[in-house]
C-alpha cells in the first residue's frame, strides 16, 4: 500500500448523455480529514461512491485502501464506513439492536463488547434502548457514524453527514471524527458547511466532475485571487443592493453590522465603493474567506455550464 489510502485518477462517469464526474484525480493521505465541496450535481456523491465501490467508473483507474477499485471493490466495501446524508438505520428498533443488527453483518468476533464499547465512545450508552425513530436529528447521526465506525474501518466516507442538524449537534459530531482523525482513521466528508469545511485539513471543490481548486483552507483562500473589502456603518442594505448593480462586484452581502464585498478586479472595487456609496461607511481590505472562495465558485463556474 502505498501513503495514500485514496489515489484515483482519470475517473469519469456518465449517467445517459450527462457526464457527472470528468476526468477526476484525488489522493488523500492516511489519518487526513478531506472536505468535499461543490455544488449539487457537481459529482461528489457520484465520486465517493466509485470510491467505495458502489458505482463502477466509466474510465479511470486506482486504488482505495490499496485495492483496486474496479477489480477489488469488494474487499473495499469490508474496510470502509459510508454513511449518506439520508439515516439508512431501522427506526422500529432499538439503537443497540441496530447496532447489533450491523454488527452481525460484518461478523465481527466479539459483537457485544464491540457494541458496548461504540455506544460509550460515542455517548449512546444512556439511550441503547431507544427506538432509533424516536432520536433526535443529532443522535441520528451520532447513531449512523457509530454503525459506521463499528467494524473499525480504515477509511470513513460521509457524505452531508450533517444536513439538518443544529449546530451544537453539528460541533459534536465533527470533534467525534477528530478524535477519530487523532486515532489514524482517514475520512472524506462532502458538506456544504464553511465551517465545517474549515476543519479538513484539506478541501476540494468540484465543478462539472472536475476538481478545480484543492489544498488547505487557508491556502485555497489565500490564492483564490479574490478582493475582499469589508464596511462598517449605517443603512448597509440600501449600499449592498446598489454595490450589487455595480461593475466588478461579484458579491455584497450584509453580516450583521457589517458589509462585505468581492470581486477579482482591485481597482475596480476601489472604484465601487468610492463611488455613490454613502461617506458614512469605513471601509478595509481584509483576507478572503473560505466561504467568499465558495460563493465565487458557484458564480463563475455557473456561468461556464
């Protein structure tokens, strides 16, 4: 095996005449946390699912976990957790039955202990005879990652794991993969949450099927070659709806008291808040955000499909 436990490349898939992933190359090193980003239809479930083998690419080539992921898509299928944004556990039963249920499904050698003690690590030892319809949306997923994780997969692959839920279940749920992270378990998560993305040691955007921009989250801020200039003071709806009629802003949106706008041109922008926006406002360049990298995306690559 190789340092990478995912290293594909070249993956294409089609579904009728659309293709959804086109030519996509992906390694990600052992113990990494990697944020999957893009928009609906961008080809991330698509991905991970060629990924874990339940899809078979068009073209393309590599490997998971070491194994082939064309001619040993079974032997990934035993080492790795997937978990899909829709909770795919049975709710008419209890949530140590479910856990059961799985654990009997991979054969695992010691069942009961390995139940009991993922019910702990993961705080469910106080609700294992409840009925998995009647949790909550966070202890639903709490529950999902804790089937997932049962078996002690090498590779965790999650896919909106978190849609839905509030965000303290939100911060819970993602300091359990960290500490999973800290124990040597690889994970790929797709989201659509900045926050969360910021947590992945590396992210990945996708538009069409391809990757178009990965690194880490500061990095891919960094060198987005977005300007971001960020106003405080009064009426700032009024401003942001005029901004957002001028030349070379891209996006202006209010946050609070404060306004933010973006773009690629500088002068341009200099140019837009100097003039017909209100003398009232002080205005300073600051660092682009992952989440002004996100919108920016979505806009340009848009306007290419």
């Amino acid at each position: 095996m190789t340092d990478f436990i995912i290293d594909v490349h070249d993956l294409k898939k089609s579904f009728g005449t659309r293709r959804v992933v086109d030519g996509l190359t992906l390694r990600v090193k052992g113990g990494e946390i990697c944020g999957f980003l893009g928009a609906n239809g961008s080809g991330k479930t698509t991905t991970i699912r060629m990924l874990c083998g339940l899809l078979v690419p068009d073209g393309g080539s590599g490997t998971c976990l070491g194994h082939d992921i064309i001619r040993e898509a079974s032997l990934i299928r035993r080492e790795i957790g997937y978990m899909t944004q829709k909770f795919s556990l049975y709710e008419d039963l209890t949530v140590r039955e479910n856990l059961d249920l799985v654990a009997s499904v991979y054969q695992m050698a010691n069942p009961r202990e390995g139940v009991t003690g993922i019910m702990e690590k993961m705080g469910l030892a106080d609700r294992h005879d409840q009925l998995a319809g009647e949790l909550s949306g966070g202890w639903k997923q709490r529950l999902a990652l804790a089937a997932c994780v049962l078996h002690q997969p090498k590779l965790l692959l999650l896919d909106e794991p978190t849609a839905g839920v509030d965000a303290k279940a939100r911060r819970e749920f993602w300091d359990l993969i960290h500490d999973m992270a800290g124990e040597g378990l690889t994970t790929l998560v797709s989201t659509h949450y900045m926050d969360e993305a910021e947590r992945c040691k590396t992210v990945v955007y996708l538009a069409n099927g391809r990757i178009v921009v990965q690194g880490g989250a500061d990095d891919v801020s960094a060198h987005s070659g977005l300007v971001i200039f960020e106003a405080t003071g009064e009426d700032l709806d009024t401003v942001s709806r005029h901004l957002r009629r001028t030349p070379g802003v891209e996006a202006a949106a209010v946050f609070g008291r404060a306004l933010r706008i973006a773009g690629t041109d500088h002068a341009a922008l200099e140019i837009a808040i100097h003039s017909g926006t209100s003398g009232a406002l002080v205005w300073h360049e600051v660092e682009p955000r992952l989440e002004d990298v996100f919108i920016h995306m979505l806009s340009v690559k848009g306007e290419e499909s």
